[in-house]
C-alpha cells in the first residue's frame, strides 16, 4: 500500500511510519512541527532530543535499508495538502496531525480557538482531498475515547440501538466530552460520518485510550528512532508522567481523588491497531468505530503499580493528591466494549511490572534532563 500519515513527526506517528515502512509499504510522513514549537514556547520539551523528520527519516533508511518521506507542511492549508495527496496517491492516509492535548486546549481563549482551527479544518481538508483525488482511500482518524465522557451504562463500539416509542434505530453513541480538544475530536468524528453518508467515503475512526511506553521494535534499533517523549502536564499521558515522577523523586501528582477510570494500551498495540485496520479497511460508505484499548485502571491504581515497582528498584515513591484541575467526575461508572480490534487479530501487551521496569531504566538515562517545573503548573478548567 501507499500511506500517508499526518502527524508523522509525533509521539504516535514516528513509530507508525517505521511499522509499516519495515512491513513493506510505501510511506509518506507529513507534519508541521506543531508539537515541538509548542514545547519550546511553553518550556516544556520533551525528556530527550530527538533528530528532526527529515533526519530520521535518513537514519531509519540507512538502517533498514527502507524509506519514508519526509514532507513539512501544515494540513490546514488546503493547497498543501491537496498537492501531497496527488503527487504521492495514498491507498490510506491515517490522521494523527491534529492539536492532541486537553489541558492546552484549556488554557486560554486563543488555544481554544487554535485547536478548533486546527482539528476542524485539518479533517475537512482530508475529506476534500480524498474525494478530489481518490474517493476509494481509506481514512484512519485517530480519535480518543474521551469523547465518551463517563456515561453511567456500557459504552457501546461506536454506535448503540435505541429503542423509542415502538421503533428502533442505530446511532452513534452519545458524546459528552470534558474538555475542548476532546469535542474538536466529537466534532472530526462528526464531519467524517457525515461525508460518509453524503458521498459514500470509508473511514475507520480509531477511539484511543491514554498511550504509554518508548518501546518498538523499529525505535529499539537506535536511540535516535525513539518517539518523543513528554512527561509535562499538557502533553505527557498519565502512566508516562508518573514514571518520570518517580525517578525525578517528585511525587505522583494525582488529581483529586484518583478514582478516574480510563481505557490505556501500550504504544506497540497502537501500531498493532492502526495496522490492522488499514489492511482489513472499511467499506464504501462506512463509518467503522472501535474502541482502541487494552484494559481499564483507575489513577490511584496506576500510582500503585509505579509505586511498587519503584521501590523495588530503590526509587522512594510518593503520592500527592492534588486538588483536581480539571472537570470531570471522579467516582464513576466505566464499562466499555472493545472488542472489534481483537476480532481483527490484536494481541495485546499488557501493564505488567516487567513493561514499567523497562520505562524506568529509559527514563534513568536522562534523569538530568527532567524539568520539574513543567511537570504540573495547574491548567484550570474553570
């Protein structure tokens, strides 16, 4: 297949262009730097340097002897985006190449409206795109299952059927998100099923859990392939901040209560996942949906397992609960269904003590170069 990956300089999308260029496809890798400016701006980079696109884009070729090309740009100028898609002719474009993060989203007026800009228009310009140049390419949107909120029945795989005064019909399943970054996601997932509908695209609407983990198979060949890695508040996920926590010997920030039930899988099974579904894709005129996730912990649960392991490699291992900034219930109901991506073939890694071990001695290396003061600063929803 020929693939193009928006996002692809990111935390996700840097190991999903080695996958499937080490699988044999033909890869393209966009991205515009978003994340790194960002960083910077913010003073809050990530753990260890990592080279730019292009660079490793060159020291995965001399490695494995495959290419990946590296295209700078930004998706929400259509003109841009228009060009990539003709001149490189994608089976598949898997879309990673949006603002990711739900504190950031919350800061100010300005980075609300950035990531309604960015989210928004980046997915519609695909949509053009795609049926402009091929009507047949498969959409991959990475979403979150943070669109859900916290429902108090099942979360259903993407749509549910209701039955209401006599008749039945299918939907999507409710969305009630809490954070804006998280109703741009609703909002992708709403222009997606509507071009769908209208002209009759495929899509496959990945809903992800919090990721963790450094490690694949392609990023073990050499530091310099390794994701970028953030352990800040804005960017950095909850299990990848606590073990940064833990070796810097700042005590895991858990916000409020810790009862916070979520969805996690490693970063191995996102690639597994987003693999799947590209080569086994979606129909003429579907929206498929599913539930991209492992197993379910709350926070104090993954405290626990970081504390644990911790001490047993001679970390001292604290825990401080933090007034919750953010708005969100803390004790809930949380059942989701997740099953359509182990019918695909997934074989799951699971959070077993070997797997938070090994993040320890990577993040061991670069102990010197954490920045405690980006670790929490206390983005308030309100």
């Amino acid at each position: 297949m020929r693939v193009l990956i928006l996002g692809g300089d990111g935390y996700l999308g840097w190991p999903t262009c080695m996958y499937f260029s080490q699988q044999g496809h033909d890869v393209a890798a966009v991205d515009n730097y978003f994340r790194r400016h960002t960083a910077l701006e913010l003073d809050c980079e990530p753990l260890f340097s990592t080279p730019n696109l292009n660079q490793r884009c060159k020291i995965w070729e001399d490695l494995s002897g495959k290419k990946v090309e590296a295209v700078i740009g930004d998706i929400t100028d259509h003109p841009f985006l228009l060009k990539v898609v003709r001149q490189f002719q994608p089976d598949t474009i898997i879309h990673y190449a949006e603002q990711p993060s739900a504190p950031y989203s919350m800061i100010s007026r300005d980075k609300a409206a950035l990531t309604l800009q960015n989210n928004l228009i980046g997915t519609l310009n695909i949509i053009y795109a795609v049926q402009e140049v091929n009507p047949h390419c498969h959409i991959i949107k990475l979403g979150t299952m943070g669109e859900y909120g916290t429902p108090n029945i099942d979360i259903e795989e993407g749509w549910i059927d209701i039955v209401h005064n006599g008749r039945k019909d299918r939907f999507l399943f409710p969305r009630q998100a809490s954070s804006l970054y998280h109703t741009t996601k609703i909002q992708d997932t709403d222009l997606l099923w509507f071009y769908v509908r209208t002209w009759g695209l495929r899509v496959t609407d990945l809903l992800q859990g919090p990721v963790y983990g450094l490690s694949t198979p392609e990023a073990d060949l050499d530091p310099l392939l390794r994701p970028n890695f953030n352990y800040d508040e804005i960017f950095g996920t909850v299990l990848n901040r606590f073990i940064v926590q833990a070796v810097a010997g700042y005590p895991l920030t858990i916000y409020g209560k810790g009862n916070q039930i979520r969805g996690y899988l490693n970063l191995k099974d996102t690639l597994q996942c987003v693999y799947l579904s590209a080569m086994q894709p979606a129909k003429p005129g579907e929206l498929r949906v599913f539930n991209q996730i492992t197993e379910t912990f709350n926070v104090n649960e993954l405290a626990e397992k970081v504390k644990q392991v911790g001490n047993a490699l001679g970390y001292q291992v604290t825990m401080q609960n933090l007034k919750n900034p953010r708005v969100e219930k803390e004790d809930h109901y949380y059942n989701p269904h997740y099953t359509g991506l182990l019918d695909l073939g997934l074989t799951p890694h699971y959070l077993t003590d070997e797997v938070l071990a090994d993040m320890f001695a990577v993040v061991a290396q670069y102990r010197d170069r954490i920045n405690r003061e980006a670790i929490f600063r206390g983005i308030n929803w309100k």
